[in-house]
C-alpha cells in the first residue's frame, strides 16, 4: 500500500524544474492571457455549435399523388367592405371553388382598423331553402312559398327564395340587373342596407382552404364570381360602385403546417394602390417539404419561394 502511494506521488505529468531556470517574463503573461481568452471562445462557441443542431437538406423527387395542400391565410383590406370580398380558387386541372366560404372567417374593420363584427362566412350559407316570412307577428318558415325569378326562370316553376337566388338566375341567363330595389326578396334580406352599413369600411379575411397539388391560383376580389363563355367573371354590379381599392396588408399566408425555420416570404407585404382601379399579383412556387426532427417526428409541409 505504501509503495503505491509512493508511486503516485511521483506520478507527475509536469515536473517542476529548479526555480533558477525559469523566470516570469511580459511577453508570457501576454500570451497567458490571449490563450485562455481564446480557448474561453473555443469552449462556448463548442457547446454553441453542441447545442444548435444543424439543418441538413437533402432533395428527393416528390412522388405523392393525389394529395391537398392547405392554404393558410390572413389578409387585411382597409378599404374594401367584408360583403363585398368574395375569394376563388382555380387550378390547372379545372377544378374550381368559386365564393369559397368554409372555413374562413372575415372580421368587420372600421376606419382605424378596429373589429367591428366577426363573422365565419359559414358553410352553406347560400342555399336557403324557404325563407322566414312574418306570420301573425312571428317569424317562420312558409313552406308554400315560392319566390318569383323576375322572368330568368329557367325550367317552369322554378323557385328563387333568396337575393342570391334571383342574382345567380339573372347571372345565369346573362341578364343584367338593372334595379335590384324592386326585387322583393333583396328587400327583405336587407342586401342594400348591409351594402350601405359596411360603406367605408375594410375587411379582415383568414382561414384555410384546401387545394388541388397542380398549378393553379387563389384570388380575393370583390363580387361574386361565376363562369360565362368560358371566361372567369366577377358581377360587380349589384355594388353601385365601379371603384374598389384593393390595398391589402398579407398577415400570413403558408402552406401547410408550421415546421422549425420555414421561412413564408410572403407575410408582412403590403401593397397600396395607387390608382383608381387596381390588380396585385404575386407569383409563387410552393416545394413540398418533409421536416424531420432528431426525434424522428416528421411534418409534411410546404415552403414557399418567390
Ligand atoms: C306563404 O307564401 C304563399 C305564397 O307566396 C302565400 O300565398 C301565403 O300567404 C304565405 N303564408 C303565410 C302564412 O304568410
Ligand atoms: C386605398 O386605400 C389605402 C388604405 O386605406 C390608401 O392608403 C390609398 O390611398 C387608397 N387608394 C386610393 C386610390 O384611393
């Protein structure tokens, strides 16, 4: 036991050399104090680089077929009213989603940009089947009732029981409305007076929608749209107004789920217009992305590139 303890004590990876061989100089106090400043950097810069782990690519031919992407969006228009903005979308392959209302919610702005009204633009919101008429002071449903077309009927004895009703026969026949005041079941829903309400007013609009994976694009515009001849048509007419300004604020707009470092180019552009009748496009690739974590947890999403 003694012996090893001995031996321990010599074990030394430095031995000491007699004092008179060495003496304390400027230039090794110098170097003293660079080296272990650097080797201090060296440490942390280390665990830095230990702790932050690296983002490694790698490109794969996308062999999905079949899928969706889902829009994620939150657009702010400052001057254009909430019953006005309709959204499309239109892809390659002809598939269209005209006036798409599910899943969106469109928030009522006033002047300075404050909530005046959230309102989900609910799913099957158009189809009204018969209309609540007063009876004896109560309002219900009058199931005999069956609202006249104004002439664009087009099979006898066809019913329009709503505003929107008669506006998508006279659409269909492509007939203009001259005077939508004298339709009576616009006056009963009110359709001018909320036209009238929302004057001045701008429009928040998010939500998701979901898509097709080809080619294709999503517009917000005002009036609702429809196809005539082939040719995509936003009906403005009903609005009296044959100026909109379309200045926009994009909040956000990604596709598909949030992943660790998606960059979404677009959010926070803003775009005013200038003159008096407007369009902004922007163009976008969006490349499908698998984000796989040290986990093993993956994400499908997108990235977005201009
Ligand atoms: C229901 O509608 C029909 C047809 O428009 C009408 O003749 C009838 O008076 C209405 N009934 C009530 C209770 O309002
Ligand atoms: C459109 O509205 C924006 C925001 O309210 C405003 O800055 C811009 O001047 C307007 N453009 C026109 C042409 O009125």
């Amino acid at each position: 036991m003694e012996g090893l303890m001995n031996k321990l004590r010599h074990l030394d990876a430095y031995p000491k050399v007699n004092e008179d061989f060495y003496s304390r100089t400027l230039s090794g106090g110098f170097i003293t104090l660079v080296s272990s400043v650097v080797m201090l950097l060296l440490f942390f810069s280390e665990i830095r680089l230990y702790l932050h782990p690296v983002v490694e690519t790698k490109l794969v031919v996308d062999s999905s077929r079949g899928e969706t992407l889902r829009i994620n969006f939150d657009v702010t228009f400052p001057a254009i009213a909430c019953s006005i903005l309709s959204l499309d979308a239109i892809d390659i392959s002809g598939e269209q989603h005209l006036d798409v209302k599910h899943d969106i919610v469109k928030e009522r702005l006033g002047v300075n940009g404050n909530v005046i009204e959230v309102r989900p633009d609910g799913v099957g919101s158009r189809k009204m089947e018969k209309p609540l008429q007063r009876q004896g002071g109560r309002l219900e449903h009058n199931e005999t009732y069956c609202g006249s077309c104004y002439g664009a009927e087009s099979i006898d004895g066809e019913c329009c029981n709503s505003c929107e009703e008669v506006r998508d026969a006279y659409r269909k026949k492509g007939w203009a409305m001259s005077n939508l005041d004298l339709i009576e079941q616009c006056k009963r829903e009110g359709f001018f007076q909320k036209i009238k309400d929302e004057e001045g007013e701008g429009c928040n609009i998010y939500g998701s929608l979901e898509v097709k994976k080809v080619a294709g694009n999503f517009h917000f515009a005002p009036g609702k749209s429809f196809d005539q001849s082939n040719i995509h048509v936003h009906d403005l007419q009903a609005f009296r107004k044959n100026r909109f300004n379309l200045s926009h604020t994009i909040n956000r707009l990604a596709f598909g789920d949030h992943f660790p470092g998606v960059v979404n180019p677009l959010d926070g552009v803003q775009w005013m217009q200038k003159q008096p009748i407007g369009m902004y496009q922007y163009f976008i690739k969006v490349v499908p992305t698998m984000y796989k974590d040290e986990n093993g947890h993956t994400i499908q999403s997108n990235q977005v590139f201009l």
